[in-house]
C-alpha cells in the first residue's frame, strides 16, 4: 500500500531529532500503552504484519503527526475494535458494557517474561526451491497491490545483486490478513546508491534490504 | 476480482480523549475491565524493557567479539545462535545478522517501513531512530545524516545501509578503538555504545570511557 508510512527518500524532511541521554519511555503512559498493544497480540487474533498494517491504515496526516507510541495506541484500538473485542460504545463510554462476557487474559506476567526469549521466528521449511542464488541480479517488481507489503517504494523497478538467502520466511503481502500463512524464499538485495537515486547520490554507498521472492524478476 | 476499499476501518482511535496520557489510560482500563489484559503482565514488560533489555547486552556482544575471533567468527557466521551464546534471544531478534566495520567499510542500519530494531541486544529504539526524518533520509543521504551524529567518513570509505524490511534484525560490530588493547572484557563492553551499534556512532576511545 502506498502510503505515508514508506517513507525511505522521502525529501524535505529536517534535520534528524538525536535526544542526549533518552529515557527508555518519555513517560509513563508510553510504556502501559507499549504493554496493551504487546499483550493484546496474544488473543491471536492479529499478528505482526497485520498490528504494521494497521498503522499504515491511519490518516498519512495523523501517522506524521503521532508520536510512536501515539500510533501504537491508535494502532492498538483500532485492531481491538475490528475484531469485536472492543464496542465503539465502550469506547465512548470507558467501560465494558453492561452485557460484555467476562474473560480471562491469554498470558500473565509471568507468561510473558517466558515468552520475550522465545519470540516467533519467521522461518519456515518449504518444498520449492529457491528461484535465485547469491551473486544473481534481479529487478525489484514496479507494480504493487494495495494492501500490505514489504517492498519500499524506493527500491520498485531497481536492479541489485542477491547477496544472502535467508531460506523461507513467512509472506507479509498474504500473511497480514489472517487468513493462512505462506513463505517464500527470503533473500537480502544490495542496490548502489547511484542504481536508486541516480547521478545526484551521495558518493560510495549502497542500500540492502530484505525482499521475497516474489517480489523479484532475473535481470541482467 | 472484488477490491477491497481501502478505509473500511471506522478509526476507533478517534473515538479516545485526544491527551495521550489520557488516552492511554482509557485504552488500559478498558482492556483490563474487559479482562483482556492482566496489568501485572504490563508491568513486568515494563520492567523488562527499563531494566533487564537494552544495548548493555549489545556491548557484551560486542566486547567479547573483540576480544575473541573464534567468537566473532561464530558472530559473523550465525549471530543468532552466537548472541544466544551471551544467553540474549528472542522477541524482535529471532533472525540477527553481525555486520562488521572496518577501515574501509562502514554499516548503519535503519527501517524505512515501521521501526524494526533488535530488541534483545539493543533494547526500545530511541525516537530519532522511529523519527520520518531518519527514516526517510538516511537512505537517501547517509553521509548528510551522519554529519548530524557527528560521524564523519573519508570519501573512500565504503557505506552501507541495511533497510531491514523482514523479520532480519541487524547489529553493528564498530571498530575496536585504539589504545584499548589492554583493556579487559568488562572494561570494553563500556566503549561500547548504543548509536555504534546501530551504526550512527563510532565505539568510545578509552580516554573518554
């Protein structure tokens, strides 16, 4: 989806906003919002490509204007509201309503201290073979779907040389509707500076990102 | 082939107070009355991301790179399993990747998309990190952006950037600074910077450490 979240080239931006000796959480309503969105992940409904997508869904005024944790509030209700575990009313009115079913929470604090070293790997064993090697050059696609994706806008259409292959990671583009899973082959791309931006890029530099198969055609 | 609109969200958001602390806290009780959440589980997350994970665990990586080929050898090849090693993994670090700095070549890491960071070796990203500014313009223009960390490279000095797009997390093993040869283990890990991790930033000199 082209929206504001793709941000990677995008000119006219100032200078870059470094804070000496930045707390962890700014305050403290960052970090209870930090828990909601983390936890509310656990009633499986959403996973992470659709908790991006929800946040690349949000007014691209309102996206720059928010905070990080600003969206991930946002972020947090707006999923919560989509999947019926919240009511627009109860939001309005602060509360559960009054024929809401009590339930109980997927994971406690001790469940969730087993769980950060755990994570959820991404990598999955698939029967296809990998379409391409190192050293191969390929041309990222030039034509993109409107829901979640992967690819940045700055990269479509530019050629770069496969520099790793990551084996099978499950597919963004699919996965962030819920809808069942699939994985592709997952190669990290190197593209010159020049390649993406041209005679006016900076001098000796190169850009490499993560793309899946799919996204990639041979090129010469 | 039906497509979908692209706003059938109602943006329940814009139903919440506008103040973000007021917001979020008519976000958590409500999630807690519901008994969605358990605010005890909000608080050890909490605690864990102010006390126990963030780049102090990177730094020991780091250190024990420099002070150990084997290990950095090992880093290199499988840093996953190699930072697992220093008993850090997990969350936002299921995949990691070491990309060494050298005299002639020098990393720095971003996520143009969201804000992909390495949790388990770094910690939370700062906001410059999450900022449109970084995100925007250090593909474009990393050596401008440097500038601003005050990392200046020579001309000759090859940059490379690492958008991380998938679940990949990178780590930046920056140079080992000079005068720090008879440093121990313990006393590097302290040279060992966030911002160097992540590539906006060269390892403390021992005079300034």
């Amino acid at each position: 989806m082209d929206s504001v979240h793709d941000l990677g080239g995008v000119e006219g931006f100032g200078p870059i906003p470094i804070e000496a000796d930045e707390p962890v959480f700014h305050a403290a309503w960052e970090g209870r919002v930090l828990g909601c969105r983390f936890l509310m992940g656990f009633w499986r409904l959403w996973n992470i490509d659709a908790n991006r997508h929800s946040l690349e869904q949000l007014p691209p005024a309102e996206y720059l204007a928010m905070s990080y944790y600003e969206k991930w509030a946002a972020g947090v209700v707006n999923l919560s509201a989509e999947k019926g575990l919240i009511t627009p009313e109860e939001l309005q009115a602060g509360h559960p309503g009054t024929d809401a079913e009590p339930r109980t929470p997927p994971v406690d604090a001790a469940g969730v201290r087993a769980f950060l070293p755990q994570g959820r790997p991404a990598a999955r064993e698939i029967d296809a073979a990998p379409g391409f090697a190192v050293g191969d050059k390929v041309r990222a696609a030039r034509n993109m779907h409107a829901g979640h994706t992967r690819l940045p806008r700055y990269l479509r259409g530019r050629v770069g040389t496969i520099i790793s292959h990551h084996g099978a990671h499950v597919f963004p583009d699919i996965s962030y509707k819920m809808e069942g899973e699939v994985a592709q082959h997952l190669y990290t791309v190197n593209f010159s500076g020049r390649e993406v931006w041209g005679d006016d890029a900076e001098p000796g530099h190169s850009i490499s990102a993560e793309l899946w198969e799919s996204y990639l055609a041979p090129a010469r | 082939m039906t497509k979908k609109p692209h706003h059938e969200h109602t943006h329940a958001h814009s139903l919440l107070p506008p103040d973000p602390a007021l917001r979020a806290k008519a976000i958590e009780t409500l999630l807690v009355e519901k008994g969605l959440v358990d605010p005890a589980a909000i608080d050890a997350l909490v605690d864990v991301f102010s006390n126990e994970i963030g780049p102090q665990n990177g730094a020991q990586v780091v250190a024990r790179s420099w002070c150990d080929p084997d290990y950095r050898a090992r880093l290199l090849a499988d840093a996953t399993s190699a930072i697992a090693e220093l008993g850090f993994s997990g969350m936002q670090g299921e995949h990691m990747v070491a990309v060494e700095n050298a005299a002639d070549t020098h990393n720095v890491v971003v996520c143009t998309l969201c804000s992909c960071y390495p949790w388990p070796v770094l910690g939370l990203p700062p906001v410059w990190y999450k900022s449109p500014e970084y995100r925007a313009r250090v593909v474009r223009e990393p050596r401008a952006v440097l500038d601003e960390f005050g990392v200046r490279l020579p001309e000759d000095v090859e940059l490379r950037v690492w958008d991380s797009t998938a679940e990949i997390r990178y780590l930046v093993i920056p140079q080992r600074p000079a005068g720090s040869e008879a440093m121990s283990e313990a006393e590097l890990a302290a040279l060992v910077t966030r911002d160097s991790m992540i590539g906006t930033g060269f390892a403390l000199s021992p005079e300034a450490g």
